[in-house]
C-alpha cells in the first residue's frame, strides 16, 4: 500500500513538472507573439507616417492627424507591453515578476488610450463623409 502511495506522488510532481514546462514553453510563445504585434503595429504606424508626410489633404486633415497620434500611442504601448511580457517570461521571483506586470499593463493602458483616440477620429471622418452624401434640402 505504501509503494502505491508513493507512485501515486511521484506520478502526481512528474504531472506538475510537466505542466509547468509546458505553460513556461508557451509563455515564451506568447513574448513571441507580442513582438510580432509590435513589429506589425510599428509598420503600420510608418506607413501612416509616410502618407501623411506625403498628402497635403491629409496632413490638413485634423481627424487624420488625431488617427496618426493614436496609431503611434498603440505602437509606444505595445512596445511597453512586449518588455513587460519578456521580462515576466524571464523573472526569476514574485517582486520581479510584478515589476514586469506593472509594465505590461501600462502599456495596456496607452495602448488602449490611442485605440480610443484613433476610433474618436476615424468616426468624425465617416461623419464627415456621410454629411457630404447628404442631398441638399430644396426650399422653395
């Protein structure tokens, strides 16, 4: 009885220690991931940038600068968010692990912050066009 209780137990650490491998593994794929976020979200603010430094309409524009202000907010918060994650994948105990949260969730926040201003503007823009398809009122 006693042999089976201890096989019970050593099946039981090898079960967690795989388990925890396995989060540990995908952890690092999640830092991966966020990377690639990044990289993809610091294109798109380039390429932005290099229409509004290229078209006088649209640098004019206030809603399509206030998008570009919004679209760099998202790139500054996932970069946050990207030395948040890797640092929490490499945190060796509780208080350093928190200090990469904290990091994380701030660049949460600014990300968030330009997601809305981005939207704000990008909704006045397609006000904007809809009054344009309006037809005039005929007054008679």
């Amino acid at each position: 009885m006693n042999t089976q209780t201890e096989n019970t137990k050593e099946t039981n650490e090898n079960s967690n220690s795989d388990e925890k491998e396995l989060i540990s593994q995908l952890e690092k794929q999640i830092s991966v991931a966020v990377w690639i976020q990044f990289i993809g979200q610091i294109m798109e603010t380039f390429y932005l940038s290099k229409i509004m430094m290229i078209s006088e309409e649209v640098r004019s524009n206030d809603n399509e600068r206030q998008i570009l202000l919004g679209v760099w907010m998202q790139s500054i918060g996932n970069l946050f968010e990207g030395v948040g994650v890797t640092k929490q994948v490499l945190a060796s105990d509780v208080t350093n692990t928190l200090k990469a949260q904290e990091i994380t969730n701030f660049g949460d926040w600014i990300m968030t912050v330009g997601t809305a201003v981005e939207a704000h503007a990008a909704k006045q823009i397609i006000n904007e066009e809809k009054k344009k398809l309006e037809p005039a009122i005929f007054v008679p």
